[in-house]
C-alpha cells in the first residue's frame, strides 16, 4: 500500500462584521444571515464535489479561516463533516477556527464542539481598555472571561488562542507600546496556549520606529511568561504550536476549499474566484470557479 502524505486543509470563510483594524482585501463586511448560509451551502458543495480527488493524502490539521469563521454559526459543524467525509482526516488532527466571541452563545457552541474545534483564535485585537475600544467595535471585552471559562472552559482544556494587533498610531499624550504590551501581559497571564501577533492597516500605522517598539515589548512579555515565537508572530505555550502553520512551513501540500482558497499540491497552485456570486452558483464545478493556475518554482 502507498503511504499517504501529510496535508493540511484551509477552509476559507471571509466574512467579518467589521474589519477596521486589518482592512483586509477581499473581506465580505456586515451582518447577513441569509447570505452567511447561501456562501456555507456553496462551500459544502464545493467539498463534495472534491470528495476522493486527495485519497493519496492524509490530513493532519483543518483550518477555518480566510475572515472570521465562526461567523458561519450552526454551519461549521456541517462544513466540517463535508471535509471529514471527502478528505481522510487523521483522528487527531486539529481543527482551529478564527473567531468572535459575539458568536459564541448557548445556541452554537453544541455546533462548534460537533464540528471538533480545537482552538478557538479570538481577534480580539487588545486585551487592554484603551485601545480595545479603538480596535474592536465588534465584541465587549468583559465577555471574554464569560465566555472561555463557560463555554470554552478553556482552563481545562488548552481550547483558548487570541490573535493580537500592533502597530497603531496612539492618541496624544497616550504610550502605545505601554498599551500593547499591557496586552501581551494580560494575553501571558490569561488561559490562552497560542497567541498571533497582526499588524494593523497602513492607514493606521505609527512610524515603523514605534511600530518595532511595540512589537519588541509584546515579544519581550509574552517570552518572559512561557510562550516561544516558534514562527515569525506566531507564540505557543510549551508543545502547543500550530500544527497546521509548521506543517504548511515545511512544504507540505495545502487543500484549500472556499472563496478565493488555493491548493497546493503536485507543484501546481490553483486558486477559486474571489466573485461569490460566480461562486455560490457553480461551487460543485471545479472548471467554473478556477480563477488561476500556475506552475510553482
């Protein structure tokens, strides 16, 4: 029997309600449920229309990003038993999630834990008052504890990771490296196993001298408190490192489903639209929603 290679798979979700901080490129902004479960139902169709097409490959992590993921809700329990039944997922492989903690409530948290998710990255962007409240318009940061210790239960079970920004212009009279590595402190001293580091939009950006000032204090704090940067801002507690970001460092062949996903495999890239209306009327169509393919050198 052949052996099987180790892959990893990306899910792309790209929605989010706002994203003021990053101004990310090809980011679905606002609220629309109907739109959310129009863009999840193409997503699994898109799955099983792939299903067998990777039986020499052994998935070894799974991750629901390209946006904020857990904007899909109920959704990402099916969309993953969509990549579990076309892929051969490793038992213990990991699924990770981007997430909001304004979508986490008693109504889907029964689907986030179906779907297996392991580590939940909140973009909470700061942990610290003054400059959540520049950053975050989406989520109240006095739910944060609510929500790991009563849903995630994050204490016992290594389930917390937070995606942090720098960079940012602060206000007159304000240190903005003090308040970022305030942050550092309190991500260090919270349950989180993983933490990564963003760096804001241009438009908001400080001068690159304050911007390396910044990121050197929240290095310095998380480093000083038990996390290693095991990839360029990218911080894990001892043995929790991202299996999915060491596996894709190393080479190993990406399957990638979603708007806008790539895959990489074989020495080929082919990336899916970005248009989701092309996409969420032939999903099923491998031919109709390839945008690009190339030879990688």
């Amino acid at each position: 029997m052949t052996k099987k290679r180790d892959a990893i798979v990306r899910v792309r979700i790209p929605f989010c309600v706002r994203d003021d901080a990053f101004r990310r490129g090809g980011m679905i902004l606002g609220w629309d449920s109907a739109r959310m479960a129009r863009y999840a139902d193409a997503l699994v169709a898109e799955i099983e229309a792939n299903a067998r097409q990777f039986d020499d490959c052994r998935v070894r992590a799974v991750r629901l990003g390209g946006g904020v993921a857990s904007n899909a809700g109920a959704d990402v329990a099916r969309i993953v038993r969509a990549v579990r039944q076309a892929c051969d997922v490793a038992e213990d492989a990991p699924v990770t999630m981007r997430s909001s903690i304004a979508n986490i409530s008693g109504a889907t948290m029964p689907f986030f834990r179906r779907a297996g998710v392991t580590r939940f990255d909140f973009e909470m962007l700061s942990l610290n008052p003054v400059d959540f409240a520049r950053l975050n318009r989406v989520d109240a940061l006095g739910d944060l504890p609510i929500v790991c210790d009563h849903f995630l239960h994050s204490y016992a079970n290594d389930s917390l990771g937070l995606v942090l920004a720098f960079g940012h212009r602060a206000r007159e009279g304000e240190d903005g490296a003090l308040n970022v590595r305030r942050t550092a402190l309190a991500a260090a001293r919270s349950h989180a196993t993983h933490v990564e580091l963003a760096q804001v939009a241009s438009e908001l950006a400080a001068s690159p001298e304050e911007v390396a000032r910044q990121l050197g204090g929240m290095r310095d704090a998380l480093a000083g408190r038990g996390f290693v940067e095991y990839l360029p801002l990218r911080f894990a507690r001892e043995g929790k490192r991202d299996r999915l970001a060491l596996l894709e460092e190393a080479g190993a062949p990406c399957i990638g489903f979603g708007l806008g996903a790539v895959t990489r495999i074989d020495g080929v890239e082919s990336a899916n639209t970005q248009d989701l209306e092309r996409y969420c009327a032939a999903s099923g169509d491998f031919s109709a929603i390839t945008a690009k393919v190339r030879a990688m050198g």
